[in-house]
C-alpha cells in the first residue's frame, strides 16, 4: 500500500486534455489545505517551455494552480484561433470548466492571470465566461493589429491573407466584451507602466472602457527599475501574488488608482554617489554562461567599473586571469553589449552599463593548450587607462554550476558559485580503489564504432540519482590517449548483484553505456592496440577501472 505521508499531495502533473476539438496541454498543481480556488495562469509570448510563472514564483500560493500552454500546430494563438475558427478556444474553455468540475468551484473561484498575450487572454475569457477575478500585466487590448505585425501568429491566427476585417474583429474582441459589459461584476487588477512602449496604444486609449467596473484596480508603476513592456510583471511580481493569495482566501483586496515605484532623481546627488562608487576598489564580474568544448573555455558575463565618471564615459580593457600552483594566466576578452544593468546591478540609482558585457575574442573560446593540470581561481581584470584605473576581481556565478568534460588525457571541471570560478585541469584516469565495484556487461566495436556499458560504482558513494556522476571510456595506447563521454541508467536489477552485504547505500543510477546505447565513433583514432579505461567523476574525486584492451584496425 502506498504511504501516503511519502506522496507529494502538491505534486505538478503535466497532461493533455482532448476533450475538445484541438488537444491543450497543461500542467496542475493541488491546493494546499482548505483553500477552494482555482488560479489559471495563461502565458505570454516566449514563455520558458510555454508556460510562465512555472518556476518556483507561485510556490507560495495555496490555490489550486492551472497552467495552460498557448502552442498549438506550433504557433501562438492568444488562446482564441487559427484562421478565425475559434476551436482552440472552445477547448481551453473546456479544459477550465472541467478542471472546476472535478474541484467542484464556480467561476466566482476563479482566477485569472497572464502578462502580454497571456493578459489578453486573462481579459477576454473573464469577461466572457464571467470569472470574476482578473489579474492582467501589460495586456494588449488590439490583438488583430498587434498579431499582424507579428506576421507567422499573424497568419496562424487570421488567415494566410491577413485581411482587414479579420483584424477588425479580434482588435473588437476585448473591447467590445468591456464596452458591453464595463466589467461590472468582475475584480479587476491591471498592471501597467507608461515606461511600456506598447502604453499609449494598448492601454491608455482603452482605460476608460473600466469605469463602469465596482472594483476596477489600476497599478501603474513609474520607477527606474522599469523601462520597457517586459519589466512590468518581474517588479510587480510580489503585489501579483498578494492580489492572488488575497483572492484565494475570499477577500477581495479594493485599492482603486496605485502609482508605485520611485522615479525621482536628485541629478546632483545621483552625480556625487555614482563618482564616489567609480572611485571606491569596486569592481563586478559575473559569469552568466559557461561551457567546456575540447581544450577551450567558452565564458561570457558582466563585468565593468561601477558608478560614473563625472568626465563622461570612457572605454574600458578586460581580461580573464586563470592562476594557481603558481602558475599565472591572462587572456583578452571581447567587450559586449550588457541589457538590463540597471536593474541587475540596481545601486541606489539606475546606471546602464551598456559595454558591461564580455566574451571570448575567438568564437571557439578561449584556448587551453599548454596549460598544465592544476587547480584554477578565476578573476576578472577591467581597466579604463584614460582613468587610471586598474583593478581586478574573483569571478562568481549567477547560478552555481559544476560542468566536467573528457579531453584526451585530461579531465577539464569548471565549478561555479556565488562565491568563486574553479578551473581544474587533471589526469582522466583516477584513483584505482578497492572500493571500486565494477562490471562489463557488455562491448562490442564494429567499423570502428565502440560500444560499452556496465557498472560501475563505489562503495559509500551513493548513486542514488541521475547526475550523481560523469562517467568516461579512455582509450591509452602508445601514441594518443582518447576519452568519451558516457551517460547513465537507473538498471537496480544489474547493480545490486554487486553491493556487498552490510551496504545499504543506494546505487541504481550506477550503470554507464554509451549514448544511446549506439557507441561512440573512432574515426579519427590513430590505428593500434590500446588499454580500455572507465572511469567515474564525482565530488572532488575520480575513479578508473580497468576494461580491458581494444585493438584498432
């Protein structure tokens, strides 16, 4: 019998309701508690995997939580049409009245939200269908003309030919449902900021369209944090979700006009703060993507002088410098484009640090060759000779990060946190331990292809989860050392055999294969004998063991 203290009640299931005309995909997540109310989130364009706000942003809420993905035959819809035949909406209808059914909710439980296209969507089934709690960020309220100008969703949604009155009739959609209806019975928040360049078309002209609403809600932010359309909903963000915990607990927060945000600036002020913060030892560099790929290092980032030379803007040199052991490295870097500085790096008054980015001068990365095996601190080194300044920083990560990749003879780790940048540069094969637990199951090499998989884990090691390790072929002969790749399977039937009694660690993930199970290509393999290696990367250590000999022809 299952343990139901062991399942995970707020599980997200993703699924696909056919239940209508045109398939709809979705995901789902259970309430938490008592809580009897329905949340359906409709996404925006380039929504991450099609949805928004499926990270972690809604983990707080209590409501039951129904994503609706707007992909159908490829392409966007608003949720309403292909070539104005409206069965994509008639079924992501029926996808919320059955998801309500099953809850046993009215549409007075119901709330909607969704940020661009997705607060278009969020309006028009409110008003339509009558759910009464509506929470739009930045919607666009002329769709027809909006989707012409966005011409594949264009003639996705209004026919090849795009014509006139096909974009009459969707820019009519919302407000006519508004001039009809003004909103009455509905809770409405919608969030805007002039600094939206989609303002004086989509919204300001249809504002007075509301006025009619009992409980119309207007936020409009004015700050220097928010410049263009698709920054008004990540500031916003924790007054969307009071609006949304509010109304999931019945009460139905009113507050009319709210301007938020601080847009004033003392320019004198602003000049002395920002002169002192360009003359402090300050200094940022932050990797924002990484990759190992052969011998060469592909890092691309921020990095810059902070604050403002009161003498105006000057251009600035930037360099990787890689050292440890004694050994010291530099290496030029391209300088690039950076957006959005004035929000990331947001220090008491926006700055834009337009030229804050780097990249590797040659596409194909910085290269590695002659560097010998070690341990690596990364830092980052900014000039401005025109200032006289020269300074130089660790370099840390956005988001921390461990990529592992076999070159030749070597094993090349790039390690990554909030704190620092690791380069490790070692031999591929490892320590032979007696721990070692390891099996061959099966090889074979056919016109040059190898293939091979078994198992191979040690003992107090757990192997527990995909992941847990990076698994190698190394080939060694006489002239040239070559190491592959290899994944890993979850195969507890081939693994168990051979944990020894008296370890109750777990190990299903402990099986290694080529991808695919399709082996890997020796094409360009120098002809000879050589001595066939595996060998397993996990943590600060690094095991091999021996499989055997292969001879190339």
């Amino acid at each position: 019998m299952p343990n139901l203290a062991a399942v995970d009640r707020r599980g997200v299931v993703t699924g696909t309701d056919t239940s209508g005309a045109v398939p709809v995909e979705y995901r789902f997540r259970p309430a938490e508690g008592d809580v009897r109310h329905l949340i359906v989130v409709f996404s925006g364009f380039a929504a991450p995997n099609g949805y928004h706000f499926a990270g972690k942003s809604l983990n707080g809420l209590r409501a039951n939580v129904l994503w609706i993905r707007d992909e159908f035959d490829g392409h966007y819809s608003y949720y309403m049409c292909r070539s104005m035949n409206f069965d994509i909406e008639a079924s992501v209808l029926g996808l919320i009245q059955n998801t309500m059914g099953q809850l046993g909710l009215g549409p007075e439980q119901v709330s909607l939200l969704g940020v661009s296209k997705g607060g278009s969507a969020a309006l028009y089934y409110g008003l339509k269908y009558g759910f009464r709690n509506i929470v739009t960020v930045v919607p666009q309220f002329l769709v027809g003309s909006y989707v012409r100008d966005r011409a594949e969703t264009g003639r996705y949604m209004l026919g090849p030919d795009m014509p006139q009155a096909h974009v009459d009739m969707l820019d009519g959609a919302i407000p006519e449902l508004l001039k009809s209806y003004g909103g009455q019975g509905h809770n409405i928040y919608l969030f805007t900021s002039e600094a939206d360049e989609q303002y004086e078309t989509e919204i300001s002209p249809h504002l007075q369209l509301f006025w009619a609403c009992d409980n119309f809600n207007l936020i409009r932010t004015n700050s220097q944090l928010v410049r263009q359309h698709g920054e008004v909903s990540g500031y916003n963000l924790p007054l969307v979700l009071g609006m949304l915990s509010a109304l999931s607990d019945g009460a139905v927060p009113r507050l009319g006009f709210v301007e938020n945000g601080d847009a004033r600036v003392d320019p004198y002020e602003r000049q002395r703060y920002l002169a002192e913060l360009r003359a402090s030892e300050a200094l940022t560099a932050v990797l924002n993507k990484q990759d190992i790929r052969g011998n060469n290092l592909l890092l691309s980032g921020h990095a810059f002088v902070p604050g403002e030379s009161p003498h105006g803007e000057f251009p600035t040199v930037k360099s990787l410098v890689v050292e440890g052991g004694g050994k010291h490295f530099e290496f030029p870097l391209a300088t690039t484009e950076a957006k959005h500085t004035y929000s990331l790096y947001f220090d008491r008054y926006a700055r834009d640090y337009t030229d804050g980015g780097f990249e590797p001068e040659a596409k194909t990365g910085i290269s590695m060759a002659g560097m010998p095996g070690g341990v690596y601190e990364l830092s980052v080194r900014v000039s401005s000779p025109a200032e006289g300044i020269d300074r130089r920083t660790k370099l840390v990560a956005r988001r921390p990060f461990d990529i592992r990749r076999p070159f030749g003879g070597l094993e090349i780790s790039l390690i990554g946190d909030e704190q620092r940048v690791r380069l490790v540069r070692r031999p591929v094969l490892g320590h032979f331990s007696q721990e070692t637990a390891f099996s061959l199951e099966k090889s074979w090499l056919k016109d040059r292809v190898l293939h091979v998989e078994g198992v191979f884990f040690v003992h107090g090691i757990e192997a527990a989860a995909h992941g847990h390790a990076n698994y190698y072929l190394v080939l060694r002969g006489a002239q040239a050392t070559y190491s592959f790749r290899l994944g890993m399977s979850r195969k507890p039937l081939a693994v168990r055999p051979h944990v020894r009694r008296g370890d109750f660690g777990s190990y299903d993930f402990a099986y290694f294969a080529t991808s695919g199970y399709k082996g890997v290509a020796l094409t360009n393999a120098i002809a000879g004998d050589y001595e066939a290696y595996i060998s397993m990367s996990t943590g600060g250590s690094l095991f091999s063991a021996s499989a055997g000999a292969v001879t190339l022809p």
